[in-house]
C-alpha cells in the first residue's frame, strides 16, 4: 500500500469505520508540487453566468426572481448553532439543497460546464461572433437544430446527472446518464421524464464515469463532462465563493485575521468542494479554513489528499470499505486525482462521520430548522463539533486560532434534497426518528 500521511491510530479508525478528525499536513505547504488553478478561469465562470442568465431566466422561470442568476441563500440557524456548535461563533447554513434548477450543488459546476460548451459550439458555427453578442439567439430555432446533433453524457451517482440532464436537454442538446448502481430511483425516473437517456450500471461511480467516457470517445458529436478531471466543472463551483463573498458582506458578517471563517463541505469525488475551497482562498486567503466532511465508508478525498502530490489517489476499498452510505452523493470510492492536486495545499483537513450522525444532523435541521435535505447534505453541519475534538483542536492551535473563536463564523454547506420526493424524505427522516427520539 502507498504511503499517506495518516497516523496510525486514524487508519485503524478508518478501517473500522469510526469518524475521524484529520488535518492535513501539507495546508499551506509552498514546497508541494502543486498544480494551481487559474484566478483568471473562476472570474471568467463568473462572467460567463452572468451572459447566460437572460437566457436561463427564460429556460427556467424559476429563476426571474433572481434575474437568471442560480444562487441559494446564506441562512441563520440559531437553533441548529446552539445545539451542535461547541467552538464559538456563529454557525449559518448555505442552502444549496434549494439551489433552484437542478435542487443541489451540482447545478453550480453542472450547468455552467454545459454553458461552456454550448457557447464554445454557437462560436465556432457563427451562430456568435462574440461573446459580446446578444445571447437570446440561444433560444433560438437555428441553435435548437444545432445542439440537437449533439449528446451531452456523464457519468453520475444521480444530482450531477440531474443536473446536466436538466440543463443540456433545455438547451436542445441530447443527454444521456450514466448511473452508478447507488444512484436513487427517483433521480432516474425524474430525468427520463425530460428525456434524458439513463444508462444503469451495476457498479459503483469509477465505473459509471469509465462508460461514459469510452461511449462518449467513440463518437464525434457526443461531449463528456468528465466529473473527475473537468476544470469547467470546477469553476462553476468555484464561482459560489464570489456570491457568498456577496452575501457575508451584505449581512454584515466579517471575515478577516480575526474573524476567521469556517466552511464544512459534504465531499464525493472533490470538485464541488474541491473548487469551493479554491474560490474562497482565493476570496479570503489564510482567513478562511475549509474542511471536506465524508462518510465513514466513503473517505475518499481523504485517502486522496493524505497521498503524495501527482500520484494517484487511493481507493477506499484498500481500507476494507465499500462505501456503503445513504449518502449516495458522497458514495465514492475513489477521489478525483485532478482536484487533489489542485487543492492539496489550500484544504484545511477532512472529518467522516457515520450515517448515524448524518442522520441525526438531518434530525435535528428538520426539527429545529424546519429544513429538509438528504442524508448526504446533512454531514457539514457536523463540522464545529469535529473542530472541537483533540485533532480539530490541535489544528486550531496550528494555526494559532484559539483566540478570537468567539468572533469566528461557520458555515455547513448543505448540498441536495429539495428535490427529494416527499415519501423518500419522509423515509429518511422516520429512520432518524427511529434512531434519535428517545
Ligand atoms: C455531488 C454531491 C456532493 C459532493 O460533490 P463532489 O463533486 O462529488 O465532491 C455533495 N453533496 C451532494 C448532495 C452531492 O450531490
């Protein structure tokens, strides 16, 4: 087995599936051989939402309210923050479970990867001449009859697949899904309603990609958002940073040397957090601290970013598990190598947590919140009582924050459920129920 930089008594821990708190050693590390993503890209992604908003505005009429900008609000969570925040400060919740579109966080990296190549195909066939033209020709006859020659695939445990789904046949183009065989009912039936082609494979995600990618190759006129290496993808994530930069200051809330802030991303294969975290240390620099939160049975990124820089990542069935999870978002066995490198030194550690908790989590957003999300959304709200265990400590002390935590803020990304049907959630939250009221 490769060396990772994991002490002895966490890898037994993961092996038995118990949660863990690790801080990751090569934070900050100038000396990594680090690939660094591009600032230019993020403000590109940036710029390109904002072209494309008149035209999502009319695709999806959800999105008038927010002028055809897909954003979701930064909420405060009094009662979740007195229950399960130990540290100080205040804890919100970023609900991106309501993330109009495609319900999750994947309608942030999904659909500004099928904007990209649709605008990438107006240009090179004329239908722009630049940028800097009137972007209603995309719902146009002429650019209908030009995407419809075309597929979109991907391979997805089920929101990203929802979400290119989603946004690839609005624009016209063809859409077919490859799914892993976690991937839930609903999110299949759900996008082949919008004519979606959803392809079942009786494996697990790595397996779901490999098929959509080699179908994809085999055919000219068919594009492959590839959730494991897309930089489009990434970037679109990315983007959120600055909307939330946005948010913050508009709720007055600081962040600076001493107001650090805390953000809790629920991680699979990595891009979503991954390019999280990218955009907000490019936003806020050392006075933000990520954390990727996993299931006990899926620590994928966490294998990933305690391996070595340019190697590959390792699978988490190396460690005996099976990524057994009803977090099917984060049900990943293996992390993207391509978000490792790129956020190995700007990721502040990982925590895991058992379904469990998760459960509990969704619990008590239910009950004290009024909030609903599915299991995978609920870990990041574990995030404060992880930083408060002696490895979430000892990294505090590291970074010498143990000083202002009274001022700090803290945020748990939650990252899918509304569009989780209502007897499903209602099943999800019996089960908590069943665990929790007594
Ligand atoms: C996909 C997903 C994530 C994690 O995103 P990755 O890019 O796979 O790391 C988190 N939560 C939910 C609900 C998701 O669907």
């Amino acid at each position: 087995m490769k060396s990772l930089n994991i002490n002895s008594s966490d890898q037994v821990a993961l092996r038995n599936c118990e949660p863990i708190f690790w801080g990751n050693k090569a934070y900050l590390d100038q000396s990594l051989p680090i690939s660094t993503a591009s600032t230019s890209e993020l403000y590109e992604a940036a710029d390109r939402l904002i072209r494309f908003a008149p035209v999502l505005s009319c695709l999806f009429p959800e999105l008038e309210l927010s002028n055809g900008l897909i954003e979701s609000p930064l909420l405060k969570a009094p009662f979740l923050n007195e229950k399960v925040n130990p540290i100080g400060g205040v804890l919100y919740i970023k609900a991106d479970h309501i993330l109009p579109v495609a319900g999750s966080i994947k309608a942030r990296g999904g659909i500004h990867e099928v904007l990209c190549f649709a605008e990438k195909l107006a240009l090179d066939e004329g239908l722009l001449t630049s940028v800097s033209d009137d972007y209603s020709v995309f719902l146009s006859p002429e650019a209908r009859d030009l995407f419809s020659q075309y597929t979109i695939a991907v391979g997805s445990t089920g929101n990203l697949g929802l979400s290119i789904g989603i946004a690839g046949s609005a624009l016209g183009f063809k859409t077919v899904v490859h799914m892993s065989s976690d991937a839930k009912e609903w999110k299949k039936a759900r996008l082949r309603k919008r004519g979606v082609k959803v392809v079942e494979h009786k494996a697990d995600y790595g397996v779901a990609v490999e098929a959509g990618r080699s179908e994809a190759d085999a055919d000219e006129y068919s594009y492959f958002v590839d959730d494991e290496r897309s930089s489009h993808l990434f970037m679109g994530y990315a983007v959120a940073a600055l909307r939330l930069k946005e948010q913050l200051e508009h709720q007055g809330i600081l962040v600076d040397e001493s107001h650090p802030l805390f953000v809790y991303l629920p991680a699979g294969v990595g891009g979503a957090p991954g390019g999280i975290t990218f955009g907000l240390k490019t936003v806020f620099g050392d006075s933000v601290h990520c954390f990727f939160a996993e299931p006990v049975q899926a620590p994928c990124m966490l294998l990933g970013m305690a391996g070595e820089a340019k190697t590959e990542p390792t699978p988490v069935y190396e460690y005996g598990l099976t990524i057994d999870t009803d977090a099917d978002g984060l049900a990943v066995g293996t992390a993207s190598q391509w978000v490792c490198d790129v956020t190995r030194h700007l990721l502040s550690g990982v925590f895991t947590a058992t379904d469990d908790s998760l459960y509990r989590q969704l619990y008590l957003l239910k009950t004290l919140e009024d909030i609903e999300v599915e299991p995978s959304a609920a870990i990041g709200c574990l995030g404060p009582l992880m930083l408060n265990t002696p490895a979430g400590k000892a990294y505090l002390q590291a970074q010498q924050l143990s000083v202002p935590l009274s001022k700090s803020t803290h945020i748990a990304w939650l990252t899918g459920g509304s569009f989780v049907p209502q007897e499903e959630y209602q099943t999800y939250f019996d089960k908590a129920v069943s665990r929790f009221s007594s």
